[in-house]
C-alpha cells in the first residue's frame, strides 16, 4: 500500500540530501534543514520538498495535510543491524559479566549463542515467528521505517533456511519494511565441526541454497578471532560476490581480527562492531565506501574495555551508521536512544548520529537508492519528532519524542493512539 500525504510547516526539516554517496568526513553532520519545511508524497514517493509557502503554492490538490508545527521531520529511520528470531532468555549473563565473569567464563556455564542456537533449534515455528513479531512492534515504537533482520541461530542449512522463511513470515506482520539478511557463519560451530569444513558448507551448500530459496538480500558472515579468520572471511566474501549476493561483514567485535580491512577490500556493504580495530588499521585503510556501523549500546553492556573509534573514522572520511543491535545476548529496541548514546559514546554530534540512522544505514544495506533521505523519487518514508531542532534527539536522553512514523505515505506508527490516526492529519486551512 502507498498513499498521498503533504506535511506541512516542520519547524525543522532535515533532508540529508543523497548525491550518490553516502556522508563521510565533514558532510557526516550535515542535515539540510528547511525551516518550516514542507514535503509532499504522491503515491508513497515523495514529490517535491521546500519551503511550506512553496510548497502550498503549488500543490492544491486535496491530499491529506499534516500540519507539523514544532515538530522535526526526518528521513524515516533505518535500523539496519538486529538479531530478533531466537528463543530462549540469556538476562544471566549480564549479570555474570558484572560480577566480572568473562566471555569464556559464560560459555563454560551454558550460557553464550551456542546456547541460543540450541534453544532457537528446538522452538516450534510459532512461537520463533511471535518473538520476532513482538520485537518488531517494539522497534516500530522508535520510528523505524525500515528494518534489516539476520538469520543465523541455524547454523545449519536446515536451519538457516527455515530462520529465513520465518523471518519472511514475520515481516508480513509488521507495516515496517523488512531486509532479510542471512547469517551462516556466525559462530564457529560448537558440535565438533571444523571452522574449515563449516565454512565449506556455507560455500556449497548454504550459500546456494539460500540463493535458491530466494529470501536474504545478502549474506552476513562474522570475520572474528576464535570463529572465522579473515582469510576465511575473504573466501565467502569472495564467493558472495560472484553468487551476486551483496555482503555485509561482522568484524572486530572482540579483538583485533582484521576484520575492518578485509571488509572494506572485499568490497562490503557494511562492517559492522569494530570495537577494537586498531587506529592504525583506520589510519592505513583510509577513506572507504564500506560503512563502518557501530554499536553503542551493545559496547556498553558487553562491558568492553575500550570502544570503537567512532571519531576516527569520520576522520578517515569513512560513513559511518548506528544501529541497536537487537540481539539474544540484550534486546536494545530504540534506535533514537541508541542517536543519543551515539553522541555521548563516541562524541558523534546529534547530526553525524542522525545521517548514521538514516542516509548512511541505507547505503550500509544497500538501499540507499530509495530512502534514507528526503529526496524526490524516494519513498515517503518520514519519521517525525515531538521537538523543534534535531539536535535534541542527543539531549531528550530516553525520552518519547517519536511521534509518527510514515511508510510510503502511509501512517504506520502513532505516538497518540487515544486519537486515530485519519484524525491526525487534517485540513490546514
């Protein structure tokens, strides 16, 4: 479904105008605000963007109006790295890791994605598509418009295709876009395979059987010490690519894996983590299409000893994006608080943690041709903030400011929801 919208007077309307590239450097923080701006969607794609006199100087027509007075208008938001079908619980190791447990420790104990991998294998389908339903409404509540969702708690053929089709099963219960990404070598197995025979399998048999199937948009593979090296890495990159399958890169999230740098030479989508890729490997990379998608909120409750370097890599002139990372481990659902932890995290400004959950998370999906940016001949995708400047998405700290959320023209989230929706948008006259 697509409809006809025009908003009208946003007290702040960001664009983050696309020219072909995602934001790196300098252009990372800039929003291209139009004060009391105006923007108009036509059969869910977005039609012409200005100033609101302009705006309703030449468009007349009796689409709906949507009056906008000191609210902020977006790009609708793109979460673009979540784990959310899994079963199982593992609130445990948290508390282990504050009573200073470490990561081999919780294995030691039963707990790790090992365990989530066994618990999601013995889940009837049911109750694996209702856990993802139910996350999906909660991301939605942050004013996602689009959101990127891997496999991986397979590990497996079997397995990984059956995540797959319930994933895309799901997807038909949210009004929220749905990018299906899949997840094979996640994990070195833990059953007495071999790393080297496990990533054979996702090679010749995984990988086109996923391709057969028809569902994933791409392939997401981890390049991290103690589960794949990067020349592992590089061999499934290397496959992906010629199976013409886009790839996306788990790197770095526990040590220095080279991860950064075989991602951005295989030609990625994203690498995503980079918790410790050393400075110097940014350094030497240098400026890269590859986006750099960085995690705050899973940095902090992994309790690691140090973070990405979220600065230097805007330095380097790389993009960089910012996700939850919704996962079995901890389930962060509020891409805006994840803007705010951004900013205080790694020092981003509130408006290089925008473009990081807009424009940037798009191209980290490759989806940058059709939203991420309030562009014409985008999708009317529009997520729209109870606050009169962006900058106070980095300052309002949890606080619901998400007050609608607009796919393709069509309303799919509404902070006020005593009132109905057709009631919101009315007639300025």
């Amino acid at each position: 479904m697509s409809g006809n919208l025009t908003i009208v007077h946003a007290t702040s309307l960001a664009c983050i105008t696309d020219d072909n590239n995602p934001r790196a450097g300098r252009t990372q923080g800039e929003l291209n605000i139009i004060p009391d701006g105006a923007v108009v969607i036509r059969d869910g794609i977005i039609a012409a963007v200005g100033p609101t006199d302009d705006i309703l100087a030449q468009y007349g027509d009796d689409a709906p109006l949507l009056d906008a007075r000191g609210k902020t208008v977006l790009p609708g938001l793109v979460e673009c790295h979540s784990h959310p079908i899994f079963a199982g619980n593992r609130h445990w190791e948290y508390v282990r890791r504050i009573e200073g447990a470490s990561g081999k420790d919780i294995r030691t104990e039963g707990g790790g994605i090992w365990s989530t991998i066994v618990n999601t294998r013995k889940a009837d389908d049911e109750v694996l598509v209702r856990n993802t339903v139910r996350a999906f409404r909660q991301i939605a509540a942050g004013g996602v418009t689009t959101v990127e969702v891997k496999s991986g708690y397979g590990l497996d053929t079997e397995g990984e295709l059956r995540l797959l089709r319930l994933l895309k099963q799901a997807a038909g219960q949210t009004p929220m876009d749905v990018v299906i990404t899949f997840l094979g070598a996640h994990i070195a197995p833990q059953d007495g395979r071999s790393t080297d025979a496990f990533v054979q399998a996702v090679r010749d048999e995984m990988l086109p059987a996923v391709l057969a199937q028809g569902i994933a948009e791409s392939q997401d593979l981890s390049c991290e010490n103690g589960d794949f090296s990067a020349a592992q890495a590089k061999e499934l990159i290397e496959c992906s690519a010629a199976l013409g399958l886009p790839v996306r890169v788990h790197a770095d999230a526990s040590s220095d894996s080279r991860g950064w740098r075989t991602a951005v030479e295989g030609g990625a989508l994203s690498a995503d983590h980079l918790t410790y890729t050393p400075d110097s490997e940014i350094d030497s990379v240098g400026a890269a299409r590859t986006v750099a998608v960085l995690l705050p909120v899973a940095e902090q409750f992994y309790l690691d000893d140090r973070k990405a370097n979220g600065r230097l890599f805007i330095e380097n002139n790389v993009p960089v994006a910012v996700a939850t990372d919704y996962c079995s481990s901890f389930q962060a659902t509020s891409l805006p608080l994840t803007i705010a932890e951004a900013c205080s995290w790694f020092r981003f400004t509130p408006a290089q943690a925008i473009v990081g959950a807009t424009l940037n998370a798009a191209y980290a999906l490759g989806k940058n041709h059709d939203r991420g940016s309030l562009d014409v001949g985008k999708r009317g995708d529009i997520t729209i903030f109870d606050c009169e400047h962006p900058n106070q998405l980095g300052t309002a700290i949890g606080a619901p400011l998400v007050d609608m959320a607009i796919s393709r023209g069509m309303v799919i989230w509404d902070a006020n929801k005593s009132v109905q929706k057709s009631q919101r948008i009315q007639r300025v006259r």
